[in-house]
C-alpha cells in the first residue's frame, strides 16, 4: 500500500486481534464510540479449500485498523453485537454478508456499499484499487488477492494488506456521499443497500441432477456426459477428503477430456491420466468409469435445455418499447442501462403492464415486480 495523500493511515501498524485480552480492548473501543460507522472487510480460504470460512475480519474506525483473527478460538459475539447496531462501510458487501451470515449469522442493521454509490454514480471502474486511485490518490497492492489467508502466522505483507483494504473506506464513502447527494441519489443508494440486506443469504441447496454439469457439459455427448457425471463425484469426495477446492483435485478440462476419452472405449488409467494418481484416488476413479460403462443408454444424462420460449410478438414489442425508455433515462443520467434495469426485470414489467392492459403506477411496478422504487419511478416517468 502506497498513498501520498494519505500518510498517517499508511504509516499505522494496525492491530491483530488474536487473543482474548485484545478483543476486549476492541470491544470496549467500539463500545465507547457507538455512533461511529466502522469500516468493514473479510478475507477467506476458497482458493485454498473446499470448506470456505472467514480467516480474517478486517474493521477500521478513526484511522485505526484491527484484523481479528476468527481462527484463534475466540468468541465473537460481542464483537458481532457492536457491529450489528452501526452503518458498516464495505466494498461489495454481497459477499462479505454472505461469508457472515453463514459462519456466525450475523445481519448489520445498516450499510454503505462502495461499489454500488460508485455503479449509481455512473463510474466506468468500480473496483476498490480503481475507486481508491481516482479518489484519493491511493494505490493499493493486490499481490496478496489470492493468499493463503488460513496459514499462521500472518506475514506483515499480508497484514499491511489487509489493513489497507479498510483504512481508506471512511474517506472514500466522503466523497461518494456527496456525490449521490450532490445528483439527488442517496436515496437510490439507500434502497439498494436495504434491499442487499434483506435478500435471501443461504447457500444453495445440492442438487443432483445438476451440480455436476460444468461449463461445456452440454456439447459433450450423453454417453460422455454419463463419465462426466461419475468422475465429477469421485473429484468431489477428493476434495471434501482433503478439504481442497475441486480444481486442485481436477481441473474441469481435465474432467470434459477424460470423459470423452473414456466414452471413446479408452479404459487405461495410466493412459488418460499423463501424471501418477495417488492410489486411494485411482481406485476411486476406476469405480467411476466401470459404474458409468455399465449404465444403459436410457441412463445416460440428456443435455440441460433451457426453458423452451415461445415467441410472443406483444411482449417482445413492449419489451423493446421498455428498453428503449431505459436506455434513454440512463444516457441522460450517465447511468450503464443494465444499473438501471435488466433485461430480465424489462420482461417482468412488461408481462405485467399486459397483464392490466394499461401502464402501471411506480407503486404498482414496485408490488408487481420488486423493482427497486426509485427504478420503477423512472421507468414510468420516461413514459411521458
């Protein structure tokens, strides 16, 4: 991290919350200055394991800086408390919210997402380094993105790291606020930030019948796609056995020209694997190709159709009609049209301003569609 603007924050050794004697001084820290809004980030392991968890929580208040480590047995609920009562400043929260509601089912009551007040803004870049160089003459170091954030101890690159990822927010969040006030959008950026809040943050049930069709599944043939079924199972037992993401077990080229290899009759494990497998995996991986040559064609998986659509000239005809009022609205607001609506929510519009056989009002786009309101009011107001 480098900034020349910004000097005393760059120059702050931030502190590392590893034992329970230096929560309590964050806590007590947070708890003296309740109105505070704290800045807010998390770092994980997905790159490095199968069972992704937060290997770091990264807060900033008043130029101070505090990485607590959620690996080091601490209880956290005190800490989660404080922070559920106050705006938290974060940088693309959706996934952040995600990692915290899964792994302590934590919910803030308030947010300020960076990256959506600099999307409402109209900003061609939206990443944290973009945002951070143009604002605040900031340069962040992203060397460390893709770090082994489970290993202890830290390394002081990847403490000074993080750290930056945090220091600068309150400063940034400044500017973006008064901007979005300056053009009449804070309340835009409310209700989006409301409405990230209040989504559904549970991961996705499995699914058999589908988890296992990777990007280019479906140009395989169903005999193929039979072995591609198989393998993809032995590659994730691998992965859960040792807690590595499926890729270091496999990579899914490597699963697509397997499978057709063997479909094709090659039945050599030495043959289709060019590197020695471990044995308790070679054995795994043969049960799977005898389990997938022993299947009927009847068994063999079709390819994934998507939903058949029939051709509907009106709909079609108010779509186009909805896009081009959008994207009229977003050229005079400097605004990217796909922030503003979707094609999916222009069908959704669509669909229901035929179904009443006249123009909805906002408040009825709103209830009839879950358009953000202040989309649904521009939307409609671009009729006249």
């Amino acid at each position: 991290m480098s900034s020349t603007n910004d000097k005393t924050y760059a120059e702050q050794t931030p502190h590392l919350i590893a034992d329970a004697d230096s929560l309590g001084r964050l806590v007590e820290d947070l708890a003296a200055h309740p109105d505070d809004d704290v800045a807010l980030d998390t770092e994980a392991d997905s790159f490095h394991h199968y069972f992704e968890k937060v290997c770091l929580l990264q807060l900033a208040r008043a130029g101070t800086a505090w990485l607590v480590d959620p690996l080091a047995g601490l209880d956290l609920a005190p800490l989660f408390g404080l922070l559920s009562r106050r705006r938290l400043l974060l940088h693309g929260a959706d996934y952040d919210l995600r990692l915290l509601s899964r792994g302590y089912g934590f919910h803030p009551r308030e947010i300020f997402d960076t990256m959506l007040a600099a999307q409402l803004l109209g900003q061609k870049e939206i990443g944290l380094a973009a945002l951070l160089s143009g604002r605040l003459g900031v340069t962040l170091d992203k060397s460390s993105q893709r770090a082994d954030w489970s290993r202890r101890p830290l390394t002081t690159i990847l403490v000074t790291y993080a750290a930056a990822d945090v220091l600068h927010l309150h400063a940034l969040v400044a500017l973006l606020e008064a901007d979005l006030s300056a053009k009449g959008r804070l309340e835009w950026h409310a209700e989006e930030c409301t409405r990230l809040l209040a989504q559904d943050l549970a991961p996705a049930p499995e699914d058999p019948e589908t988890d296992w069709r990777i990007k280019g599944s479906n140009a395989l043939s169903a005999k193929e796609r039979a072995f591609l079924r198989e393998l993809w199972s032995a590659r994730e037992e691998r992965a859960r056995a040792l807690d590595l993401p499926p890729f270091r077990v496999l990579h899914n080229e490597t699963l697509l020209s397997l499978s057709r290899k063997a479909a094709s009759g090659e039945q050599d494990l030495a043959a289709l694997f060019p590197r020695p497998v471990p044995s308790g995996f070679a054995g795994r991986l043969r049960e799977a190709l005898e389990t997938a040559r022993a299947l009927p064609p009847t068994a063999w998986p079709p390819a994934r159709r998507g939903e058949i659509v029939r051709t509907e000239p009106e709909l079609e005809k108010a779509v186009y009609g909805l896009k081009a009022r959008r994207d009229a609205v977003a050229a005079r607001l400097g605004l990217d049209p796909g922030v503003l609506a979707s094609r999916a929510a222009l069908v959704d519009v669509a669909r229901a301003e035929l179904a009443a056989r006249a123009p909805l009002a906002p408040a009825e786009l709103v209830a009839a569609t879950g358009l953000s309101r202040w989309k649904a009011e521009l939307l409609a107001g671009a009729r006249s």
